[in-house]
C-alpha cells in the first residue's frame, strides 16, 4: 500500500475513506481535518482561550498535541482521581521508568511529562485533597453507583471542568472524545430512543447559564486512527483503561460496533453523521417548552434544575456526612 | 422450569418476558396477546375482512392460524413467486411426501394444505401466469436489483398484496413479520437514519389512496416465539429461508441483534417498544409539508408519486418489452 500524496510506503491505510498514507503526511493530515472540523462545526477560533481535559490518554494527549500544532490556546487541566487498580507494566516506557504503576498515578505523570516537555500549562485537581476522598471512596461513602464508581467519577469531572473553565476565564472546554466514544453513546441512547441525550449529542454544546462551551474536536476521527496519530507523533501515552471500565456497557456497545465496522466498513462513521445531519435537517422535534428551568446551585454557583444544591454538591455533602468531614 | 400458570412442566421458557408456560397454556398465550396487540394498536374489528399474505412459512401460517382462532374473518393470499433454488429436504414431511422440492413448490403446496384442512379460502395469483415471467427472470429482464430479485419481489408482493384486497374488497392486508423482522428493519433505518422510513415503520399503516390498512398482529413476538407457536400446534411450514435471502444485510443485522439479545435479554423488544412510544410521545418532527402528492397509475390504479407508469408497471413494461410480451 502506498501513500496517495507522495507515493511512498504507507504507514496508516484508513480502509473507511479509502486513504493510506505514509507517516509524514498521516501527521499532517490529522491536524488538517481536524481544523476542518473546528471550522465546519464552529467550535472556536484562535483568539479564544482553551481548557483540554487530559486523562493521560492517546486522545486527549493527541489532542492537545493537535491544538499546540494548529496555534490555538489551550491549557490542560488534569483530574487527579485517585483510582489505583491493578499495577501493570508502562506503555512506551523507557528504562529508567518503574515497569509498574497505578492508574491515576501514571496517567497524572504522564501528562505532566507532556506538558513540561512542550512548556505547557497544565492545571491539577487532585480529588481527595480538594473534596476529602477519592473517586472509588466518594461513590462509596454516597451510596452511588452500584459497586461501580462511574457515575460519581462522571459527575465529579463534568463538575471540575466546569468549574475550572468558569472561574479560570476559558471560553471553551475541549475533550479527546473520538468517533468510537462518540458512537457507542449515540447507539446506547439510540438502543433506548432517549430523546434528551439524543437531542444533545453534539460536537459542539454551546455556553449555557455561564458554563464554557464543549467541544469534540476529534469526534470524527476513529479510535484507532487517533492511536496511530500518538504512536507516530511519539507521545508517551498510559495505554490501559480506567480498571472500572471492564465490563461497562458502553465496552460492549464497543465491541459490537467493531464487529459491525470489520464487516461493513465505514458504519461507525455513517451512523454518527447522518445523526448529525438528520437532526440538522430537522427528523427531530424541538425539545418541550417544558424544559426545567436552570438554577446556580447555592453551593457551587453551577446550574442545576433543583432549588436546593446540585447533584455534585449533595453528592459531597452525602459522602462527607458520612466520613464526618465538613463540606468544602 | 414450571408453567407460571398450572406449575406442570413448562415447554417455552420466555426469557426476557420472564416467563415460563406448558404447552397448553403457551398455545393460550400467544392468541391472548395476539388479540392485546390488535387491539391496543386498533388494527381491525371482528366485522371486518381480513386478507392475510400467506407464504407457507411459520410467521404467516401461525398468524392465520391465530386469526381463525380468534374468530376473525381471514382469507389467505399465496403469491407465486417462481422461485426454485436448491432443492432441499422438507420439515415435518410425512413418508408419502416427496424427500426434496423446490422453494416456490413447497411453500405453495403448504400453504394450500393449511387452507384444506381448516376449509379457510385461499387466493392464489401465480406471477409467471399473470405477468409472463417469474420472479427471477423479471429481476434479470428489468435490469433491476444487481444480481439478488429482492427490489423486484418486494415491489411485486406489494403491488399485489395491493391489488388482490382492492379488488376483493378486503378492509386490512396482514403480514405475518415478527419482532425480529421488524427490529430488523428498524435497526437498518437506524444505522443509516432514514428519516422518511422511520416516520412509517409502524403495526399499523391506515388506508390511504384507496389502499387498504396494513398491519402486522405478530410484530411483538420472537422469531423464536413464533417457532415455538408453529411446532406446538403442529403446523407444517417451509423451514428454509428463501435461496436468494442468503447473505443479505437483514440477515446479517438479525445475527448481530440476536448477539445483542443474548447478551441482554429483552434488548429487541426495549428497542422498538421505546421506539413506538418515543415517536408516539413527538420524538420526531412531522413529515414535511412537502410529501409529493400521489396520483393513480394509468395502467394499474394504484397510487404513484409519479405522473406516468408506478414503479411496478415500468417494471412490468421493461421486463416484458425484452422479452416481447405485452403488457397486461
């Protein structure tokens, strides 16, 4: 296989658009389209002020790599979550590095290495020490999730971002989430016919009540083209999941998906944007008029559809009555 | 596993209705909530005539057998499609019945055999006799389908499923498709959200330009549901698919749904119940205005949104205009 632009040896073949290319244009090639999609969904433009949320991951990493390239302004924030699981051996690791280590304590030093290494800002929450306990002990101590910390971890990420991006002036908060992410939730939603998540799923969710907009900019890029893109570019990525993530739903949807893209290529990405065009061109009905009225929680200051605290709040509030500790 | 109902020995154990039954109260069940759905879905009354398309197989047979039952007034219409295939082994044949027939042969001869053991009328409209040419061969000297009959023998079917209960004076047409075909269906218009197909998937289309109401009583039963319903009563139907459904994509969508079923019980029947209700509570936004207005076909009568020939008397005319014969 050769690469379509110069005609030497190809290092992706991206069998869904019919494309392969070599290293040096695959390299290009991503922060070209993923301009394109920056521009074709309006997410921002170069004088506004970026907040990417870095797990230590290929996407978030690969995309705040994407925005430095591109000239835009973006900052990371890293949320230090505290979830240890299982000790296992580094991804592209180098000598001088211990073969194992812990999830959230791995992926914050690798995100830390990205930044410094490029003289990037980079902000850190650490959960335990801004809210008293970590992830996996603040699901337990309020009673959420069902063994499993997903939900809390979901609400106190969205909440931190948010919060990060308000208080700190940043006009738009970008997440790695890429087209696999991006389809598992839509076929998820679509499985169930949720209407309000349906009506939501967007590249772009516009600044509403005072909270930073939220972009996707790699929502049409496959996973594993984004894994190509940060082996090629040669960033240190933590390769594992989140160990809570084994058995999710949203892993099964997955690999289901999978199973449908091996068979018929290009499914993923024809689900996701007719999605995006029918909606567009108007196959839903607008949301009711009866849409909850949003209020700053008296806590936080984020909306929330309640007169009382927020969901994030009372989630604190309920695990540190519990633990005896007072709310921040 | 018990009957639920007399705690004997149960003979189908319903796994995502958590459900278990004998085969007495099973051969019960299925009618009662056959007559729940026709009429929760206002499909038609005792004092109307009903034709129901009969194909010889266990879906179509079992729904005229429940029709009976029920004391609706039924008729049955075979269509013969001309369609030989491989010759293969027949289901539940008793020993003076011939080892191998051909697809079309079979189904015919058991769709007739139902009718004369129930003394139920049965029209039969053999397409080579009416139109000049089998099925097959109508695909091959119309220049439609690339390779597969399929377009064709659906437009057929329709074209005189349509024709028989206009002519006949029929108040409903009933099809016997099952959950599976419908979610099916449903899951391919998803995948490609096909706005104008998902507005009209539905257990009942009413009468519209002089055709008569479709519905589809069994669309909230198994595939495997209706197999049981078939055996147990001890209808004898075509086991085999149609040769040319081989590799199709709705076949290739129901393994990959029945995967999903597996794994989560009950996952076809949340996704096309939550389905009707989400559309039903406005999920989407009406047709637009501009639905092309339709007019009868010159040649047939029937509706067209054309001004000439419908699509099935073009194809009728090309079909027959290479092979020098008139048009009927």
């Amino acid at each position: 296989m050769k690469c379509k632009k110069c005609g030497s040896k190809a290092s992706v073949n991206m069998r869904q658009h019919k494309l392969a290319l070599c290293k040096d244009h695959y390299l290009e090639w991503i922060p070209e389209q993923t301009e394109r999609f920056i521009k074709k969904y309006d997410m921002f433009r170069r004088e506004e002020k970026i907040l990417v949320a870095v797990s230590g991951g290929k996407d978030s990493l690969s995309l705040w790599d994407i925005l430095q390239r591109l000239g835009y302004q973006a900052d990371g924030l890293y949320i230090g979550l505290g979830i240890e699981g299982t000790p296992y051996a580094v991804q592209g690791r180098s000598r001088d590095v211990p073969l194992e280590r812990l999830y959230s304590a791995e992926s914050h030093r690798l995100a830390e290495k990205f930044a410094s290494e490029r003289g990037l800002k980079l902000h850190v929450v650490d959960i335990q020490q801004e809210y008293g306990q970590p992830i996996p002990m603040l699901a337990e101590s309020s009673h959420r999730g069902q063994g499993k910390p997903c939900a809390v971890c979901g609400l106190v990420k969205r909440h931190v971002m948010n919060r990060i991006a308000r208080d700190l002036g940043y006009d738009a908060l970008a997440t790695g989430h890429n087209l696999d992410d991006e389809v598992a939730v839509l076929f998820g939603n679509t499985l169930q016919w949720a209407g309000n998540f349906l009506l939501r799923q967007s590249p772009v969710l516009p600044s509403t009540s005072g909270l930073a907009r939220k972009v996707k900019p790699l929502c049409r890029f496959y996973e594993r083209e984004m894994a190509a893109y940060a082996l090629l570019r040669g960033i240190e990525y933590i390769y594992e999941e989140c160990p809570f993530a084994e058995g999710s739903t949203s892993i099964y949807y997955k690999e289901l998906l999978n199973r449908l893209e091996t068979d018929k290529p290009g499914s993923k990405l024809t689900f996701y944007l007719r999605f995006l065009e029918a909606r567009e061109a108007g196959l839903f009905a607008a949301a009711p008029a009866s849409a909850p009225d949003l209020h700053p929680c008296p806590n936080c200051g984020q909306p929330t559809s309640t007169d009382d605290l927020c969901s994030f709040c009372r989630m604190i509030a309920k695990a540190n009555a519990i633990t005896s500790k007072p709310l921040p």
